[in-house]
C-alpha cells in the first residue's frame, strides 16, 4: 500500500506541474505504465485475483501492456492482454481504447457490462471513457476522471485519485 501513495504521490507531483492545455495523446510505453498505476485506485479492480485488459486500436499498446504482465494492480496482477479493433469475445476487466472515434461503441459495451473503460486519447473521456491519460503541452503527463462514466460502469475509485486527477463531467 505504501508503494501505490509513493508512485500517486509522484504522479501528483508531475500532474500538478503539468500544463492545463488539453492533452495529447499518450505514447504506449507511457499510457501502459500510468494506467497500469491508477488501476491499483479502483478498489474492485484491485482486491480481485487477475486483471485482464482489451485494447483498442492499438496494437502498440496491447504490446506495451503484454510486456507488464504480472505486474500488481493492488492485490491483483496484470494478467492476459488482447488486442484488435473491435470489442473483445470474452468479457475482460478492462477495455483500452486507443481511437477515440469510437469511443460510443466502448461505453455501451462497458456500460451494459460494467467493465471499466480507459484511454490514451483524452479526447475519448469527453466523450464517455472513465478515465484517461495525455500529455500536456510541457510533455508532461495527464490524468483525467470522467465521473459521470465511472459511476455507470459500477467503479469504485480510492478517492486519491481526485488528488491526481483532473475530472470531467
């Protein structure tokens, strides 16, 4: 528990010197690692056994996810990843989207299914995904909460996040 306050707590400290221009894109390496950290927040993500990921549109960073493999997300690990550009045969814990054009087929899927939706594209959480992540204008890197999507998808975030984040409505 003391390592995900010490990683939130340099996520702050980078979000916090971090632009308030809208955010670009993330690259996969870096998504993949903050996401990954801000998973450990959702607590029924984080008290399960295995955590399993779909990405989107991004080969990239399905790669980039798949080489984190048994990572801990809490008390959980980062187990398989798949990818394409349509939504998953089997119900996953998580859906990634990568092309924020089709972030509409996402949250109906994620709503109907309470499965959590994540992104790279910050344009995406405008646009329904729960949360996301960018880099802002100084190259460094964003966070943003959809809240009204979350509650949708039956997340339970560890309010620390409120701390790291910037939210949307």
């Amino acid at each position: 528990m003391t390592k995900v306050f010490s990683v939130l707590a340099a996520v702050v400290l980078v979000v916090a010197a971090g632009s308030v221009c809208a955010a670009k894109d993330a690259p996969p390496d870096v998504a993949s690692a903050l996401i990954i950290k801000l998973l450990a927040l959702e607590k029924n993500l984080a008290a399960g056994s295995e955590v399993s990921i779909h990405v989107i549109g991004s080969p990239a960073l399905a790669e980039a996810f798949s080489k984190a493999v048994g990572i801990p997300i809490g008390a959980a690990k980062l187990g398989k990843v798949t990818g394409g550009d349509i939504l998953p045969p089997a119900k996953p814990s998580v859906v990634c989207l990568a092309d924020a054009a089709k972030a509409s087929m996402v949250t109906e899927y994620t709503r109907r299914e309470k499965v959590a939706s994540v992104t790279c594209a910050p344009k995406a959480v405008e646009a329904g995904i729960a949360l996301g992540v960018g880099v802002g204008d100084d190259g460094k890197p964003e966070v943003l909460l959809n809240m009204a999507a979350s509650k949708a998808e039956g997340l339970n975030w560890n309010p620390a996040i409120l701390k790291v984040a910037r939210t949307v409505e």
